[in-house]
C-alpha cells in the first residue's frame, strides 16, 4: 500500500489501546519552534479599563503575559502525556485590539520532539489569566479561538495556518 494511503495509527495508544508516552529517544534533534494564540472578547469599557491600567488587580496585560511563559515551562505537569522539554525561548505578547485582547505565544527548543503544546499552553493559560484579571468588572469574558498558528522543525515540516479571508464589503 503506498504511504499515502496507509492509515494513520494513533502514536499515544499501545497495542492494548491504553495512553503511553512516545519513545523519541531514537529522534534527532532538531530545532523547534511553534507559534499559538489566543483571543478574549471583552467589552469596550472594559478594554478601557485595560489600555489604562484601571482594573482594581492591577496590570492584566503584563500580568496574562507572564503567566503564559510560565506556563510553558510547566506543561509537562499539565498535560500527561507531553515530554519535558528545555525550552531556549518562550515569548507571550497580549494586545488590545477590536473587540478583545489577542494573546500570541511562541515557543522554541533543540530537541527530538515539537513545541506545539507549550506555545498553546501559554497563549490558553494567558487567556484564562486574563479572565482572571477583568472578571470583577466583566464576568461576560469569552476565551476563543485558542489555536496553533505555525510550527516548523521535525520530520512533518512546516505548518502555517491561513490567513482567514476577508469578507467583500457589498456595495448598496
């Protein structure tokens, strides 16, 4: 059967069906890096409150920021069946934008496995700090669209995650 055909096996499941962790011990290592985010929706008052500093916690930009990165480097702990990595690099950014504020995690190491769920953990646990941060004047939050936006290093390559097409504006 040529490969592309074949059918992908669950890489977690031994032959009993149970969770097992991977053996990539015998992988090369390689450099890793993988780029997440995510998105909290909030009001405009309290996207004010923010771009201000006036929340009554204190500075939730600053504060989601590093909280994600120090979450990457506990993933392990959180996720059970993740590899201890040494991370070289984990970077968290939090913006202001249109209608919320967009968290961007990225995660880097030279390792035989990827970095995809560190920067995930990152950007999801900077979301729900953020939450966190706003929820005694916005119970409302909403977490969305934690995904992966890129990832390279490995034997799967490159991933990137299309740009979302923009609407065409209909002329009246």
């Amino acid at each position: 059967m040529k490969a592309s055909r074949r059918r992908k096996t669950l890489s977690h499941l031994d032959p009993r069906g149970r969770a097992r962790m991977v053996d990539v011990g015998a992988k090369p290592a390689t450099a890793r890096r993988a780029v997440a985010e995510a998105f909290v929706r909030l009001s405009r008052e309290t996207l004010a409150l923010i771009s201000r500093n006036g929340l009554p916690k204190g500075d939730a930009l600053e504060t989601a920021r590093l909280a994600g990165i120090v979450a990457a480097k506990r993933t392990p702990e959180l996720i059970p069946l993740c590899h201890p990595l040494a991370l070289t690099h984990v970077a968290v950014e939090a913006e202001v934008t249109r209608g919320g504020v967009r968290l961007v995690a990225e995660a880097a190491a030279t390792g035989p496995t990827g970095v995809e769920m560190e920067a995930l953990v990152a950007a999801a646990v900077g979301a729900l700090t953020l939450y966190d941060m706003v929820k005694a004047v916005e119970r409302a939050a909403t977490i969305e669209r934690v995904r992966l936006l890129e990832k390279s290093g490995g034997k799967s390559g490159t991933f990137r995650r299309a740009a979302p097409r923009r609407r065409k504006r209909r002329r009246s």
